[in-house]
C-alpha cells in the first residue's frame, strides 16, 4: 500500500504495482469530482486562450530557451537552474532514477505523502524510510508545503539545510495556498530543488507540464546533469509550453489571485457541509482538506459514484478512515451532502 505505514522506520512494500489516484477512472470523470486538488474556479480563461492558440503543427524548440526565460525572470533564478519536465510525476521518478545513477542508496519520505515518492524510490531499487536519516548518510529528501494530503505546513524543516542531504520540495499546493504563510523563505528555497505544477492552479490537469529549479549551489550540478541526460526530447509539448508561458504572466496570476477569494469562500461552506454531516475535518492550509468521516468510504464509493460524486480516500495516505477532498462550488457540496445521505440511509 502506498504510504500505508506510519510507523518509523524502512518501509518495504510488496505491491507498487496499484497507483492510487484522484481523477477520472474506467467510468470517466464524476459531475463532482472532490478527489483531485485543480483548481474548481478554472480554468483559466489566458491559460485556455493560449492554448486554443498554440502552434501544434511544429515541434518545440527543444531547448525551451524562450520558456526557460520566461519560468526564470518569474522566479528571479538564472535560466540554468530551470529544468524542464514532462509532469511533476515524470520528474519525480526522474531524479529517483538520476539519485541511483549517482550511487545514492536512500530516501526519505514525509509521514504522509504522494505515492509516486515512494513508487520510484522503489523500482530503482532505493531504500525508503520516514524518518530522518542518521547524519551521514546521503538521503534524497521529499518534502511537500502544504503537505499532501493533510495541506499543512511542513515541520522537518532543519533537514533541508544538511549538506549531506538532496532535498526536493514539492510546490504542487502553495499556488493554491488560502491560509498560514509558506515555512520556506527565498533563501531556504534556494538551498532545495524546487518541483512546480501550474496545471493545478490553473485548473487544467490535463495539460500535462510542469518544471523544476535546482539549488543555487555547486554541489547541485552534477545531479543537474543527469537529469537533463535521463529527460526525453521534447518532454512537453506546445500545449504545455502555452500552460506554463501563460502561467507567469500577469493576466493568469492575476487570475489566480481572485480566484482565491472564490476558493476561501467555498472551503469555509465545504467544511461546515462535512461538519454537518458528522465528519472531524482537520486543518489545512490549501485548497483541499481531510475528514474522518462517520461510515467508511469504501463502502459508499459505488453509490456516490453512481450519483456522481466522488472522493479521494487516505488509506494509500496513511490515513485509512480518512477522505480528502479539494474545495469544490455550492452546487457540488449539495450534491455531495444529499448523496452521503441516501447512501448512508440505504446501507451500503
């Protein structure tokens, strides 16, 4: 099971062969679709403009230099340390695989935290734990702010300092953030590799692109070099360099930043519905948040399901007994409300 094991310690396991995620499944994608974290106020009218205006007819410039540029002076980073990739995924299970070519032999792994951390740990062969290192033993270290599932600030924030250590931060939320202030400051985020994935805040999953920035540091580059080495020609296409072209600018941000006041709105509702429901949700900073909810989930899937709706259950989290659930509008929370209802009501 994928993040199943919450003690400290190795974790081994036996089958990483079932990927758990959110989203559309074999019988499509559901009317309300609570499971994945986009953005339920896109997607973004610049975002979809540039897309229906991309040149598909060609190929990229495979060097990405105009992009390259555009994601740097965003970030205010030279345009060296951007590293271009196919999804946040890919990239995951790209540094997994340039971690190992570089004789790396461990990993380390929040609590609670995305399963392809785990899954290309594992098919290269990495030991994995979740608790930190011993000082001097080399770790490739993930750490997610706000933290998936949970959307909670990150507390092992001293490991990402330690020289010894190649510390991956995973950015996939903080566009999204609603509440608290990010743990990391400039400086911090300079000393880690940074992973992005406008696709979230810009509502479109779909559009499969993403990027990292490498540390502003020596000791990054060879690493920076196997990257590049393992990464595909053309790992993202027109439409994903119109997505992350257009993400920068300052039509989608602000974009972004209204939406935002949409999306505080509609969480503070979601979590009233689910209160009333008899569900313990817990804190999070983002667009999203988990429940405890008062039946098991698994038993009300195919019912919900055929109504429509759909979860996001933790169990491949770590968290068994738990849904997550990205904020979605009025009418969605109505139907996720009545549904749990009947489908309670029925016994399932």
């Amino acid at each position: 099971m994928l993040g199943g094991n919450e003690g400290a310690g190795l974790i081994c396991s036996s089958d990483l062969t079932a990927v758990a995620h959110g989203g559309p499944d074999a019988s499509g994608a559901a009317r309300h679709d609570f499971s994945t974290n986009s953005n339920a106020a896109g997607p973004c009218p610049a975002v979809l403009a540039a897309l229906r205006a991309a040149d598909a007819a060609h190929y990229p410039d495979p060097g990405y230099t105009s992009l390259r540029r555009a994601l740097a002076g965003f970030h205010g980073v030279e345009p060296g340390r951007i590293v271009i990739a196919a999804s946040a995924s890919e990239f995951i299970h790209r540094i997994s695989a340039a971690w190992a070519q570089g004789g790396g032999r461990k990993v380390c792994l929040p609590v609670h935290s995305y399963g392809d951390y785990e899954r290309a740990a594992s098919a290269w062969g990495l030991q994995v734990s979740r608790i930190a290192a011993p000082r001097g033993d080399a770790a490739l270290r993930w750490l997610c702010e706000p933290s998936s599932p949970l959307g909670q600030p990150e507390t092992d924030l001293e490991s990402q300092s330690r020289a010894i250590d190649t510390c991956v931060l995973d950015m996939a939320y903080e566009p999204q953030r609603l509440e608290g202030r990010a743990s990391f400051d400039v400086v911090q985020r300079n000393r880690v590799w940074q992973l992005w994935t406008p696709n979230k805040a810009m509502g479109l999953t779909g559009v499969r692109a993403a990027y990292a920035i490498a540390p502003e540091s020596d000791d990054a580059a060879a690493l920076k070099q196997r990257l590049e080495q393992l990464s595909p020609s053309w790992p993202i296409g027109a439409h994903g360099v119109a997505l992350l072209e257009t993400w920068v600018g300052d039509e989608a941000q602000a974009w972004l930043a209204q939406s935002l006041h949409t999306l505080r709105a509609w969480k503070a509702q979601q979590r009233a519905i689910c209160e009333s429901l008899g569900w313990q949700c817990l804190p999070s900073d983002a667009n999203f948040f988990c429940a405890r909810t008062d039946a098991p989930y698994p038993q009300l899937f195919a019912a919900l399901r055929a109504e429509g709706v759909k979860l996001r259950d933790c169990a491949s989290f770590g968290l068994p007994g738990h849904v997550r659930l990205g904020v979605l509008p009025p009418q969605s929370q109505q139907a996720l409300r009545e549904g749990w209802e009947r489908a309670a009501a029925a016994g399932h």
